[in-house]
C-alpha cells in the first residue's frame, strides 16, 4: 500500500475511533478497512484500546489535532514494539489518567476546604468583633463605677433622701454630693422607662428657683440605676431636689410631671 493510502488510513482511523469523522468518511474508512494490511489492522486494533483508556480523561467533543496526533504516535508505537510498549504506554496513560482526576479532587478538596477557611476566618472575626466590643462595654462602666466610687469616697458629703411623688408613689431615690468638687452621684430605683423622645431631668431648687442638674434615661426600672452628675457646682446648705420628665435634652426650666423630690 502506498504511503498517501496509508496517510488516509491513519487520518481515518483517528478520526473513526475518536468518532469525528462524516458518514461519508467513515463508509470510506470501512472499506479501506476490509483492505488493509496486517499492520494496519494492528494499528487500528492498539488504537481502539489506547482511544479506550484516553476515555478515562475528558476531551472536548471535537478532538484537537494534538489529541489525534498523540493517539497515533501512541498506536504505531504500540504496533511497533508490540507488547511491552503497549503496556507501557497504556499504564503511563492510566498514570496521566490517574494523576488527572486525583489533581481535579484535590483541587475541589481545597477549595471548598478554602471555602471552609473563609467562613471560620469570618465567623472569628465576627466573634472578636463582638468580644471587643463586649470589652469596651466592660471598660465603660468599670471607669464608670471608679468615678461613682470616688464621689462615695469623698470625705466631706451630702446624701439627700428622695420620694416618689402621685405619678411615682413607689419610687425612691438618693443624691450623694460631693460640694468640694462639684460632682454627685444619683441613684433611682422603681421609675418607669423613658417614653420616646423624652428624658429625666435633676433640679436642684433653691429659693423656688430650680437649676438644671442634668438629664438621664432609664432603660430598666427593674434595677437600681446610678448616673454621675457634673452640674452641682452650689455652695447651698439648703435646699430640694427634684426629678421631671422633660422633651429628649432637657428644659430650661420644668415642664413635665414631678416624679421624685427630696430635701437637704
């Protein structure tokens, strides 16, 4: 057989056994089939194994010409070196083949483990996030409750008793002031919690004239609640304190309901 037919049988055969040939291509392939030589029949008969085991990995639907290329340079060294390059051949296939889908599950291994990495780093971010302001919330009220410390541990205080009044009957509190240094510390316990868009205001009322002390919401009528004032720069040794529900950031003067007063 001349080379040009046996360049057309191997064209032919590549693409018949990697089913990429027209019908019309494929009749022409089965005659030249019935035709062949030894060899040839040989060729074709290595090239379906090899075809067989390339299955393993996945092709496009159209073979490229690297792909038929590498079938043939495979078939004609298999038909060559009969057995032993056969096998050798097959099993550095199986071995491509094997590596191929051992790397493509390692690769889906990593990445949903990144994927899994992500969601923890974002989850432990989210956590540090929350402890941190945890902490600050902790650091707020610890430097809090020293500064209410420091005005209980004045040395020279005055701690005024107060009622609830008609709208409070069952409220109580206390004034703890510290004069020399302009400070006090009010405790409150059984008032209600701030309606929207309004707040408790102090009054120290002196003479019928009240001056403001300072405003303060209470969020949890459950429990005693303490608040530093700053505004109690008076030198008076007389008297009354007062509390008020006042519009959200106080009132020059009182407008509200009086719900707790108590005397010096």
């Amino acid at each position: 057989m001349s080379n040009q037919n046996n360049t057309l049988f191997e064209e032919l055969c590549v693409g018949y056994v990697l089913k990429s040939i027209t019908s019309e291509e494929e009749k022409e392939f089965k005659l030249l089939l019935k035709n062949a030589t030894p060899e040839q029949e040989q060729l074709y008969q290595d090239m379906q194994n090899i075809a067989s085991e390339m299955a393993l990995l996945t092709y496009e639907q159209k073979p490229s010409e690297d792909v038929k290329e590498q079938l043939l340079q495979m078939a004609w060294a298999s038909v060559n070196s009969r057995h032993g390059s056969n096998v050798h051949y097959l099993s550095r296939y199986r071995i491509a083949a094997a590596a191929a889908v051992l790397f493509l599950v390692s690769s889906l291994g990593l990445f949903f483990f990144n994927q899994n990495l992500e969601t923890d780093l974002e989850s432990q971010k989210e956590l540090v996030t929350q402890k941190e302001t945890t902490i600050r919330l902790l650091e707020t009220e610890v430097e809090r409750k020293s500064e209410l410390l420091a005005i209980l541990e004045a040395r020279d205080v005055d701690l005024i008793l107060m009622d609830g009044l008609e709208v409070n009957p069952n409220g109580f509190g206390k004034v703890v002031w510290d004069k020399d240094n302009g400070q006090a510390l009010l405790q409150v316990a059984n008032i209600p919690a701030v309606p929207t868009a309004k707040e408790y205001q102090l009054w120290f009322v002196i003479n019928n004239q009240p001056f403001s002390a300072g405003v303060f919401a209470v969020n949890d009528p459950t429990r005693d609640n303490f608040f530093k004032i700053n505004e109690l720069n008076q030198s008076a040794s007389q008297g009354a304190f007062a509390i008020t529900l006042e519009p959200e950031g106080g009132s020059p003067q009182p407008t509200g309901d009086m719900y707790m007063v108590g005397a010096m």
